[in-house]
C-alpha cells in the first residue's frame, strides 16, 4: 500500500535555528498538507499545497514558515528561526484531489524539539 | 469557521463491549465528516467518512459512525470492542463550501481492557 515517508523522525534543535522537514507523498497525489500537533492538543492545520503554490495557510504559518516541492517527489516545510513553541508532531498528508469527499493519507510524523 | 469537538479524552471499554466515541461539529455549510486512527508511532488513518445519504456509514475494522443533522453529531461505535482497536482516534470535518483544510478534534484515547 502507498505511503507517505518523512523524514527526520525526531529532530532536536536549539531556538533560532532554521529547520527543514521532509516528505515524500504519495506519487500520484496531487495535493499536499502540513499539520501539527503539539504534545495533548489537537491536530491542526498548517498548510494546504497544490500545483506549486500554497493554496490556504492557517493563521499558523506566519512568515517564519515556508514550504516548498523542490523536485517531483519531495514536499518541505521549513521554519525560519525555531521558537520553544514550535516543539510539536509534525504531519505531512496528500491526497488524490481536492473534493470535499477527499480522503488525507498522513506520514508518521517528524517530532521536533526546540530547546 | 469550522470546528469539532471531542469532549472525552479518554474512553475506557472492555473487551466485547460495545463501544462509543462522541463527536460534535460545527461548519457553515453541509458538512464532509471523517474518522480517523493513530496507533503509535504511526500517522493518522482514515476510517470512515460521511458525505451525503444513509445516516449510518461503515467503515473499516468494523466501525461504523452516525451522522446527526440535528445534534450536529457523528459518533464513532463498534458493537464489539477488541484489544486492538486500543488507538487514537480523531473526528474531522471539512465545510462543504470549499477551501482546502480538514478540520481535526482534539483526539480520544480509547482503551479496550482484556
């Protein structure tokens, strides 16, 4: 069965330093997203990515965020400059298309920790 | 906006007992009505989901959940509970209206004592 990978599985970092994270959606998935849960709140929205371009942010992702598909496979998140806030699960998802009935296929997750 | 609540955090059941996980919703326009599971160290996994027609939709592992128009609901249930189906579970919505984010509950722990 497909999956969505992601990489790294846990990053640890210290406040201010830019960090990268990684997935590969399912290939023939046309859209992207970025949620995050921080540790016992609920999963929230980041950012949804279609046809290169972002295509809704959550009051979330501020300028300190950027996401990127730099070739054919692999979706990026980056935060600029890590605050102790930015400590969360981080999921990527895809899904085939963007009807309302659409179905999101997760990854496992990058846990980041910024001390 | 859209919102979902989950108002338990954790729901105790034993092995063979039925077994209910509530969710409420709130969105503007008809809503699209998902569950999903998380078993450790994994990503979230669809379910089930509720777009339009019978109120009772089934899903995997034999779950099956309620849709309620005018309690705003849709309920999780499993006749029979197993071990197994120890997990997070997460309800989420998505406003019929457009845009491109679901909307996810807070998550509830569901644990199935032997």
């Amino acid at each position: 069965e497909p999956e969505v990978t992601q990489t790294p599985s846990h990053q640890v970092t210290q406040m201010g330093q830019e960090v990268i994270l990684r997935c590969v959606p399912i290939s023939n998935h046309l859209y992207f997203y970025w949620y995050r849960q921080i540790l016992g709140q609920k999963v929230e929205f980041l950012v949804s990515f279609y046809n290169n371009e972002i295509s809704e942010k959550s009051e979330i992702f501020d300028d300190q965020f950027s996401v990127e598909r730099p070739d054919g496979s692999n979706f990026t998140l980056k935060i600029r400059s890590t605050k102790l806030e930015d400590s969360a699960m981080y999921f990527c998802a895809s899904s085939r298309d963007f009807s309302g009935a659409n179905v999101l296929t997760f990854g496992a997750g990058s846990r980041l920790t910024v001390l | 906006a859209q919102s979902v609540a989950q108002p338990e955090d954790q729901v105790n059941v034993a092995e063979g007992n039925p077994l209910t996980v509530k969710c409420t919703y709130s969105v503007s326009g008809n809503p699209y009505l998902f569950w999903y599971v998380q078993y450790p160290n994994r990503g979230l996994q669809f379910l089930l989901k509720y777009i339009t027609g019978d109120n009772l939709v089934k899903g995997s592992y034999g779950f099956e959940a309620e849709f309620n128009k005018s309690q705003t609901s849709f309920h999780l249930k499993k006749p029979s509970a197993l071990v197994s189906d120890s997990a997070l579970y997460f309800c989420a919505v998505r406003d019929g209206t457009g845009g491109f984010k679901t909307i996810f509950g807070a998550g509830t722990r569901l644990f199935v004592k032997a």
